[in-house]
C-alpha cells in the first residue's frame, strides 16, 4: 500500500470527532485584544487552547483516538512515546475512558513532566535517548502486551480531533481571511485546514514553524516530506523531524503557506501574552500569533484567527525565557 492510497481523515471525521469530545473537552474561550487590533489595525480572534485540558489541543485528537477503541484494545490498554503534551494527553485520556497507558519516555526527561504523567495515571517506561530507538521500544511493547500505539500526528482519529479547536472557532467568529496556526508534525494544522475548508473556503491557512526547524517549509515546498535532525529552538513542541504520511499530503492540498518565526519572536510573543493578557502561553503556542504579528500590512482590515497552542512551560523557564 503506497502512503497516497490511505485514506485520508475529512472534514465528516472532524464533525464525528466533535461528537465524541463534547462534555469531555472544554470548549476553550475566543479571545480578542484591543492593543493587538490597534498594533495590526486587523481584527484578532484567539483561540484558547492553552486553557484545554491538561493545557494543550493535544486531549483533543489523544480522547477522540482512544474513545474509538474496541473491547479488546480498551482492555489492553494504549501505549505511546513522548515526552511532552502528547504523554499527558494519552495519560488522561486513557484515564478518564479507563484503560491503561503506557507512556514511554528519555531517562532525562524533566522531572514535572514525568510526575504530570504519572499523575494522570499513566505508566512511565524510560529509554535512553542516546542508544535506544524510543519507536522500535513501542513497537515491542505494544507487541508484546497487545498494546495498541497512538503516535502524536500522523493518525486519522488524532488529526481529526485536532481539527475541531478551528472548528470551534470558526463556528464563534463565523468566516475569516486568515487563519494562523502552530506546527510541529502536522496534526493540528492539518486538522485546521480540514475545517477552513469546509467553513471558510475563502480563508488563507497559514502553518508556522521555528526557523531552526523549517522541515515543513521545505516540504510543502518541494513537494516531497523533507527530514531533518532535532532542531535547536524554545519552541520544543515542535522539535519534529518531519511531516507525516497523512498530514503532508493535507496541508500540501489545504494550507495556503508554511511561514517561520526566530525564537526571538516567540519570546516577544510570550511576553506580550502575559503582560497583555493575562495568558501563559508556552514558546511553541506562540507561534501563530508571532507571525501574525510579523507579517503586518497584508492583514489591515482583516479578521485573522490564531491559534493559541498549549500553555505548558515550567514557572521557572517562563521567568528565564522572559528575563
Ligand atoms: C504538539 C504541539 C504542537 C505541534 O502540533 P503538531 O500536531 O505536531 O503539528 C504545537 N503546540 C503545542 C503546544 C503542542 O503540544
């Protein structure tokens, strides 16, 4: 089966989707500020997503992917790799549809997030980063145990949930002229574009990466899924090395640029969500809006959404990324 013949998720899977997470997820507030419609003399909508639970969009597709479980994987539980909002996602997830999780993570992973996992009651499995291959360890694990993993973008039910944060603005704000949106691997900017499309054909969608890491950039560019190593940024959300199999040939179809921003620009952007309004918001969530502020004339006059990704970021490197 060659990677274009799978079927990718639509827009029906994103209103399905929609479904299955009312009265599990919180539908996050849309918030707008008079100092950045001044600074852009556009109209800003933002959406919340830092204030999900567990404080990222990631519950989204982790609950819409788990909820379609059968019995039998239900019994035996899921099991995925990741060190940030992917590990809690799955860990409550599987929580609150009671199942067991299995999170596997780098022996020197920071301490909170470990405990954050553990606290949603996931079971954290180390691996050493430097000689263990953290996909073939669950791979085996799911194997062995009839686990069944859940990998953080590149799955039709993950991309699917993810897309219902756009969903819910755009059903808020009614049609947009441009929609900006964080990007790591894809899943949420894929899930997005599905529902731009459907709800605002006319809407420019925008995905953002830090320029460390522009893998997405040149793909979307080349026309073919371009790999890189871990890039060295703040913005450790979307540390990814490449697109996926389901979510290029979305954004490739639906999204209109991919556009970077300098961990410079995330830092201003963190501090003017803090100062401004009262929001903390993690480097990667800062992504769409620093480049909505970047890009500046071309959006006089208009209604611009952004996404605000996650708001997870220890007190202590918030106060040094600020400082
Ligand atoms: C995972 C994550 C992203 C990137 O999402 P993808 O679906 O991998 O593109 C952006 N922001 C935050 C806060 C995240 O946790």
């Amino acid at each position: 089966m060659k990677a274009d013949d799978r079927a990718l998720p639509t827009y029906e899977d994103v209103v399905a989707a929609a479904a299955r997470l009312a009265g599990h997820a919180h539908r996050t507030p849309v918030m707008t500020s008079r100092t950045t419609d001044e600074e852009s003399g556009a109209s800003l909508f933002f959406k919340c997503e830092n204030l999900q639970r567990m404080g990222a969009f990631k519950f989204r597709g982790a609950f819409n992917a788990l909820s379609r479980f059968d019995e039998r994987q239900r019994r035996a539980g899921v099991v995925a790799f990741s060190s940030g909002n992917h590990a809690q996602a799955i860990a409550l997830s599987a929580r609150l549809l009671g199942m067991p999780a299995t999170i596997v993570m780098p022996q020197d992973a920071p301490g909170a997030k470990v405990a954050a996992t553990r606290g949603y009651g996931g079971t954290v499995v180390f691996y050493d980063r430097y000689t263990e291959d953290r996909e073939a360890i669950g791979r085996d694990l799911a194997q062995e145990h009839g686990l069944t993993l859940v990998p953080p973008y590149d799955h039709a039910d993950v991309i699917a949930g993810q897309g219902t944060a756009a969903r819910e603005l755009f059903e808020e704000t009614g049609p947009l002229d441009a929609l900006f949106v964080c990007l790591g691997g894809g899943g949420l900017l894929s899930g997005s574009a599905l529902a731009a499309r459907a709800l605002a054909p006319g809407c420019k969608v925008y995905g953002v990466e830090p320029e460390a890491g522009n893998d997405g950039q040149q793909s979307f560019r080349s026309g073919h899924i371009v790999h890189i190593d871990t890039p060295q940024t703040i913005a450790d959300g979307a540390q990814t090395q490449h697109l996926g199999q389901l979510t290029f040939p979305i954004i490739r179809r639906d999204v209109d640029d991919i556009l970077t921003v300098s961990d410079r620009q995330l830092a201003d952007a963190m501090r003017f969500f803090a100062a401004r309004m009262k929001l903390m918001v993690e480097p990667t969530g800062c992504l769409g809006f620093a480049a909505a502020r970047a890009m500046g004339e071309p959006l006089r006059g208009k209604r611009v959404g952004v996404i605000i990704s996650g708001g997870n970021v220890d007190i202590e490197r918030f106060c040094a990324l600020l400082a």
